[in-house]
C-alpha cells in the first residue's frame, strides 16, 4: 500500500466507500514513536499526517472538546 508506512501497525481503519478508506498506524519514524493518518483511494495514499505521540495527545484532546 504505502511504502513509507508499511512497516507500521495497523491500529484503525475508517471506511468512507468502496475506494475510500483513512488508516491510522503507528510506528517508528526517525527513532521517534509516531502516529500515521493516511487517506487512500484505490490502495494508493492521497493525503495524511504523520504526528509524534505528543502532538497526537494534543489533536486527540482538541478533538474531544469539540467532539462532546
């Protein structure tokens, strides 16, 4: 699928169609513990983040604010 993430565990998926699909992964990039958001269309990667484990605490802690 994604050459830069294959090595990373599979830790969500969210399903949008038939073509569409975002994979959350996690994994080591450059010695640091990361955290991969990737959209894929067709298998292939369109867009993404790639967050260190501190900067994912933030994103999650802003998404449960405006979330609840």
């Amino acid at each position: 699928m994604d050459e830069l993430t294959d090595d990373f565990e599979i830790i969500g998926r969210i399903v949008r169609d038939a073509e569409n699909e975002c994979l959350i992964k996690k994994g080591v990039y450059w010695k640091l513990d990361v955290i991969d958001v990737r959209w894929f269309k067709n298998d292939k990667p369109t867009k993404g983040i790639r967050l260190n484990i501190e900067e994912a605490r933030n994103l999650m802690n802003i998404l449960k604010r405006e979330l609840e």
